[in-house]
C-alpha cells in the first residue's frame, strides 16, 4: 500500500482542484506533481502558524510523493536526483514545504477499481529549506518509532496541534451485563482506602500468627517510603492511567465531560476545579483517556492532600495517579518542568459546605490567593472547572462539629458522617456528574512577588469567571433553584 502525502502551497489566481493521486509500479518510488500547478507568487507560512486548514481548499495545489516499503537504494538515488537537478518546476520555484510530521497526519486508505484512495486529516506544515530534504524525510517519516518512557509509559514526543471533541457523554444506560461489572468495579474503585486498611490489617494478622515473609516485604518497601516522590515531581504512570477500567466508574456517573474551547499545547495553564465534593467524584473525569481526547497535547500534574500521602498504599496509588504534594514548591516544580497544575481551590474545607439538602452550593475561595500568585508569577492563564451533580452523590448527618474543624485544621483530614447507596460509599442511583471546562482566563507574568492588590484583584476577576460558567451551563446541567455562592 503507497504511503501518501499531499502537499499545497497558496498561490495568487489558481483554481486547481485538490486530488490525491496513487500509482505503483513494481517496487518504485515516484513523485508526482499534479498538472496545471504554476508556481506562486510568493512563499507563505500562513498554514504553519495557523496550525489547521480544510482540507479541500481548492485554492491550494498538489503534490502527492508515493513511497513503497521495498524501495530500493538505486530508486531513492535516481529520485532524489531528479529532484536535486531542479527538475521539477515547483521545486525551482520554491513552492514545496516539508512534509506532515508523522502524528500530524491521519490517513484511511481503501481500494476499489481505480487504485488507492487517500483521505489525510488536518495538520500543520512547515517550510523546507531544502528540496532534497523533502524527499528523504518523507522516506524515512513513517519509520522513526515514538519515544516511550520505559518506566512510566508517558510519550514525551511533542505534539502537534490536534483537535478533539467538544464533549464526552456517558449518561446513557449501558447493558444489564455491563452494568453489572461496573457497579463491581466502581465500588471497589470509590472503596479504595477501606480496601487497602484491610491489607493493612491482614499484614498485622499475619505477623501476630508468626508469618516471617510480611517482614521480608515490608524491608523491600520501607526504603521507597521515604522517597519523597510526592515532592519531587512525582511518578506519573500513564498506562494506568488511562486504563479502560475508569470507564467503568465513568458509566456508572452517567458522566458527561464539555469543554468551551480548545487549549492550546504550547501553553501552561491552572486549572481550578470546583466544588470540592465529598469523594472527589469529578477526579474521575481525567482518567481513561478522557483529558487526552478533549485536550490533546496538555499534560498536568495533580496536586493532592498531604495526608495521601502519609498512608501506604494509598501513597503509592496518588503518585501514580499523577499527584504530588499540594505545596507551593511541589506546584513551582511542575510550572518549571513545563507542566500545568490541576488543583481544587476549595480544599478539604469545601466538604464540610457540600449540603445535598439546599440549593445554594459554597465555593471557598476568598481566602485562596496562593494559585493566583502562582498564575501571576509564571504567567499561566487560569481555567475554572466546574463540577454540577457531585453533590447529591451522598446523604450527610448534620453540620461539621467544632472537633471536626478542629481535626481539619491541625491534622489536615476531614471527618464527616456520610454514606451513599446501602450506607456505603457507593454513590446513589439517581447521580449524575456533569464535569465543564471552561474558557481560560488570561493573566500577566509579573516578575517577582505580586502585590496583593493585585492578587486580589485577579482573584475578584476568577470569582467572576467561575460564576459565569456555572450560570452558562446550569440550563442543561443543574435545578433552577441552584446557586453559587463565594466564600
């Protein structure tokens, strides 16, 4: 099958139709130019910034370089030849650019009576300052394998722009059978601390019988314990993040996933997350695949609770999950690594206000000026997420209790009576968690510590874009009752 590439410059008055050609002979390479090109007037790189162009622009020209998989060493000399003697007229003139990168380029071929036929999907170009470059890279595009972390699985190839959808709908009802194994799954999944105390608690039942091998596995753990990964950028494993069994969890959420706008790769951002919730039902939305689909290109590190990380296993799961400590320089070593940050705002503090009783939903973010500054020093632009349905997941006892306050404040954990479907955590039949990104929200770079007027002032503005989302999506996504307000 000819691997095929398309190429198109702008050119001033030429009304060439777009056609993808394919022909084979035997085991040859050949580049073929589409008739009636003429060389425009002047080079543009117009499609490399732009990033994306329809691909049936009849205004732009063809050219289509076939390429077999058993070419030979003459053949790849005689064509590179060809085209370094300046015999093509489109060369002379300058009119080719560079290739698609390997990424940037999606093809589905198929055959009929004809011959192959070609279908490309949108990306970028750049320009090549070299004719017989063009030919040996398009060779050799298809041959170079992507660089994989061994040890993470995470692509650290850069991406070019892509698209992805627009949103993301679980809601609707799976098969009996299905449903069956994704109720399994998530209540073991949203039992996770229950599960791993109880491995905790089987390690102490067997060294008080007088089994020696626990100790054997606790020396080979013991040392990983007081790495602190958490604070060194963490160790984000992408193959289980993006695991099919998150779907399961997903379904079971009837969750849907909207995003307002494309992000862009070459950009840092913050993503605040709001509310809080209960069980952090919203994290679920990221895993799967589900972020990469809606945001191609946007990698992020998560920045989680410190007690997560007190607890083994539970320690180890947040770090390959993609967390780490939700310190200011755990946050500034991911800016600098080039990530952007995901985090929620409200903190722990945000559980005690989830009220599946009232209509009004409390948001604290008052007293939150540290991912403000954050933004402000590097310049990141701020991306409000906000969460509808998470709240009537559970039934809650009461109000939080002066001791329980007292808790949260100097040990950092949250204590609430709460209980789903059965008196477990298992969240109630009628959920449905509806997650929106929202429109970024640029900032300034400002060298040095902001002032806190101007913290506060950027902060008064996010307040306002937050409100704004959830009053853009509440028709589709919340009671009319509903509302926000700022603490």
């Amino acid at each position: 099958m000819a691997h095929l590439f398309r190429r198109r410059s702008k050119g001033e008055g030429n009304s060439t139709s777009s056609r993808c050609l394919s022909l084979s002979e035997g085991n040859k390479a050949m580049l073929i130019l589409s008739s009636e090109i003429e060389p425009p007037a002047s080079a543009t790189s117009k499609a490399a910034t732009s990033g994306i162009k329809e691909i049936g622009d009849p205004s732009l020209p063809t050219v289509a370089l076939l390429s077999l998989p058993s070419i030979s060493k003459a053949d790849k000399n005689s064509a590179t030849a060809a085209v370094a003697a300046g015999t093509l007229e489109d060369a002379a003139a300058g009119a080719l650019t560079a290739p698609f990168a390997d990424r940037s380029v999606k093809k589905q071929y198929g055959q009929d009576g004809d011959g192959a036929q070609c279908k490309e999907a949108e990306g970028g170009r750049k320009r090549s300052g070299s004719v017989g470059n063009l030919l040996l890279s398009s060779m050799t595009s298809f041959s170079k394998g992507t660089s994989l972390s061994f040890l993470t699985g995470e692509d650290k190839t850069p991406s070019p722009p892509e698209t992805g959808p627009a949103g993301i709908d679980f809601s609707t009802p799976a098969h009996p059978t299905m449903q069956f194994v994704d109720f399994i799954i998530t209540f073991l999944l949203v039992h996770y601390i229950q599960v791993f105390y109880s491995l905790v608690f089987l390690f102490i039942y067997l060294v008080k019988h007088g089994h020696r091998w626990p100790y054997f596995l606790a020396a080979i753990y013991a040392p990983s314990y007081f790495i602190p990964l958490q604070r060194l950028g963490g160790w984000p494993f992408k193959g289980f993040m993006r695991r099919p069994f998150w779907r399961c969890v997903q379904r079971t959420l009837a969750l849907q996933v909207e995003r307002e706008v494309e992000l862009s790769p070459d950009e840092q951002y913050i993503f605040g997350w709001h509310p809080h919730g209960i069980l952090l039902l919203s994290r679920f939305a990221i895993y799967g695949g589900l972020w990469e689909k809606l945001f191609p290109g946007i990698h992020f590190k998560t920045l989680a609770a410190s007690p997560l990380f007190w607890i083994p296993p539970i320690r180890e799961v947040s770090i390959l999950l993609g967390g780490v400590d939700a310190g200011r320089a755990s946050a500034a070593r991911a800016l600098t690594d080039g990530y952007s940050v995901s985090l929620y705002p409200g903190g722990s503090k945000e559980i005690y206000t989830t009220d599946p009783y009232t209509p009004e939903t409390t948001l604290v973010l008052k007293i939150r000026k540290g991912f403000i500054r954050m933004a402000l020093r590097y310049g990141c632009a701020l991306v409000p997420v906000y969460t509808f349905g998470e709240k009537y997941a559970y039934h809650r006892l009461g109000q939080a209790t002066g001791f329980a306050r007292w808790l949260l404040a100097v040990l950092k954990v949250p204590f609430l009576i709460f209980w789903g479907r059965w008196g477990t955590f298992m969240p109630l039949k009628e959920t449905q968690v509806s997650v929106v990104v929202g429109t970024p929200l640029r900032v300034p770079k400002i060298e040095g510590e902001p002032s806190p007027e101007v913290v506060e002032e950027w902060l008064h503005k996010y307040c306002d874009e937050v409100q704004a989302l959830f009053r853009r999506h509440k028709h589709k996504y919340a009671k009319p009752e509903e509302f926000v307000a700022i603490s």
